[in-house]
C-alpha cells in the first residue's frame, strides 16, 4: 500500500462555538436605524444624503460581540466607487484613522 494514500475522515458532529466574523458584524435593523437616526439622513464625514451605507469603522473580525451603532456610521457610498466616504475610510491610511478617531468620539458619548 502507497504512503500517499487516500484516508477519508468524518466530519466533527459539534457546532461552532464561537460567532463567525461574518456573524459578528452583521448590522441588524435596530443598530441600522439608530445609525440613520444619530446622523439626521446625511452622511456623517461630508454632510451628503445621496447614496447612504451603513459602515464599519473598525473591521468584522475585530468585533468582540455583536455590531453596535457604537460600531458603525452612515456614509455616503458604495464603498467601491472611488471618491465617496465609505470608500475613503475602508481604503485609505487617512480614512482608517478618521474611522477610529470617529469611534472613538461614539464610545466617550
């Protein structure tokens, strides 16, 4: 028989015991609206109310519990289009810093 051979194994039967990132930073309706309602229907960095997003300042993984508003502001988006708020802070070292500054504003509140 082949050193290399093929030895199946069955997969584990527990569940996960802890939140998956993807998990953590879902955005529920209730963190959505109170979002939307702190910044008054306008982005929170330029003051646009035209195509509002509600982002995270900090990343998924780095959330402990569940996504709070705390965790999040609107900002005028989509964060692939180059020049709006949400792309700002997700892809540059000025807009991550704004991110955490903001944050930081929210947890002294």
């Amino acid at each position: 028989m082949s050193t290399f051979g093929f030895h199946p194994v069955k997969k584990p039967k527990h569940k996960r015991n802890k939140p998956t990132a993807k998990e953590r930073g879902a955005i529920s309706n209730e963190v959505y609206n109170a979002a939307m309602e702190r910044s008054g229907g306008r982005c929170e960095r330029c003051g646009s109310i035209k195509g509002l997003q509600c982002a995270h300042l900090i990343r998924r993984w780095q959330i402990d519990g569940k996504t709070t508003v705390k965790d999040v502001a609107m900002l005028c988006g989509p964060s692939v289009n180059t020049g709006t708020c949400h792309n700002w802070i997700d892809y540059t070292k000025d807009g991550k810093q704004w991110a955490v500054d903001f944050r930081d504003q929210l947890y002294e509140k």
